[in-house]
C-alpha cells in the first residue's frame, strides 16, 4: 500500500512487519546522506591509518521501501541490509536477486533458513551449531554451493543476540569444517549509547576475538571481516577495525511505529 507526502512517495507495511509507517524521504536527499556518510567513513578511516575502501558500506533498508533502495543505489551503494527475512524476500523478488548483494542483519529463525538460503547472499547472524548446521544442510539440498557468513557474537552480555564469547571457538570449527558455508568474520551489536566512546570496549572486543580465531587459521577468506557499527556509533567501530558498517537511519530516515493500519 502506498501514499504521499510532501517529501515523496511512502509505503505503509502490513502489521505482520511490525505496524509502522515508513516515508521514503527522496532520492535527493538518500544521494546526500550517503554522500555525508561516505565523507564520514573516509575520516574515521584516515584517522585510523586505513582506506576508506577496507570499509563496505551497508545501508539498512529494514522498513523502508523498493523506491528508497533504488534511490541509494543510484548513488553507487551495492549492498543493502535487512532484518527480517520475509520483509526482504519481499524487496528482493520486486527489484532482482542480482539488483544488490543482500544482506541478513538481523536474527535468523530455524524456520526461516531456507528462504534465507534462497534470498540472501551474506547472513551476519549464525549464533548456534544448529543453525549452522541446518544452513550447510538446506545450501546442499537447494544446489548452493557457497553462501557467506558471519557470527554473531554476544560480546555485552545480553543473552537474547549472539553466541557468548566462551562458545565462539566450538562453532567457529564447526563452521570452519563446512563445505557449503564460507565462514568470512565476526558480527555484534553492542548496547546502544548516547555517547559512541562507550561502545568501543565492544568493538575492541569483537576486534580480539576475530584476530584469535585467524591465528587458528579458521576463517575462510584471507582477510576476516568484523561487521560492527551503526548509525550513531559506526565511526568509532571503524577506528577499532570494523569492514563492515551497517547505516539505515542516517541514510534513509527514521522509522514511524505505532501508526494504525
């Protein structure tokens, strides 16, 4: 369903996406926030001696619709994140499997692996051996000889998201044991803060488990990836390593919750 505003054209998502309304805010203004975004990334990136290119940018798409994916990836973003799998197939069967490459941020139910399989390129949220496990077993059954993915690893202390650190190395040689998964680095998300300075202790954090788990030769790729920092934190997370930054609301606007439907 959608309307109109004085910004541009918006989309009202169904209750089953969590009954709010999201206003796509105009190409015109996505191309500036990823422009300021980008500024932003090449100066968290230079104060930390790196490239601003070891940094991926991912724009959170999570509620918002097709027309404001397609704006931002007018202005060159590739990569596009999503939280809910059946929000994203949505997305994904309207613009092209090969418009982006897609990206699973948020938590991935057993029952929705498959779809994941079929939909995503890069899931950040592998937390368990079962999941794990179930993930190799549907890529096999569904002839996907490769799919990308990250741990997500509980480094606050809340046990409701992530694998805690004392578990990480078990799953990490199981994933290193698969055939079909590509086990590439390590995800968090760390208390949110007014002040960004304290979720670095968690990005350093993330930081030393990653370089642990490449001693032991682990990971599948050369380079591991940490995706870490958003919004209101991501340039500290690039400062202390992240590759993989996750913005939406910077980019996109903020998200109406609450609006009857």
């Amino acid at each position: 369903m959608y309307g109109k505003n004085g910004y541009g054209v918006f989309r009202i998502f169904p209750a089953l996406f969590g009954c709010f309304r999201v206003c796509y805010i105009g190409s015109v203004t996505i191309a500036e926030n990823i422009a300021e975004i980008r500024r932003r990334i090449e100066a968290a990136a230079e104060r930390a001696g790196r490239k601003a290119d070891e940094v991926k940018l991912i724009a959170v798409s999570k509620t918002h619709p097709a027309e404001a994916i397609r704006a931002a990836a007018a202005v060159s973003v590739a990569s596009f994140g999503e939280n809910k799998v059946q929000e994203g197939e949505t997305k994904i069967v309207e613009l092209g499997r090969s418009f982006a490459e897609w990206h699973l941020i948020g938590h991935l139910q057993s029952n929705k692996a498959r779809k994941a399989v079929q939909f995503f390129d890069v899931v950040h949220t592998v937390d368990s051996i079962d999941l794990a496990n179930r993930l190799e077993r549907i890529c096999v059954e569904e002839g996907r000889d490769s799919l990308t993915v990250l741990v997500q690893v509980n480094v606050s202390g809340d046990p409701r998201s992530g694998v805690a650190s004392a578990d990480l190395a078990k799953l990490a040689e199981l994933l290193h044991s698969c055939e079909r998964l590509r086990f590439a680095g390590l995800m968090t998300l760390p208390p949110f803060f007014d002040d960004p300075e304290k979720a670095r202790p968690y990005f350093q954090e993330l930081r030393r488990l990653g370089d642990e788990l490449a001693s032991k030769h682990l990971f599948h790729t050369e380079r591991f990836e940490l995706s870490m920092g958003m919004t209101n934190d991501f340039e500290v997370a690039i400062e202390e390593g992240a590759t993989m930054v996750r913005v939406g609301t910077a980019i996109f606007g903020e998200r109406e919750y609450g609006v009857s439907i």
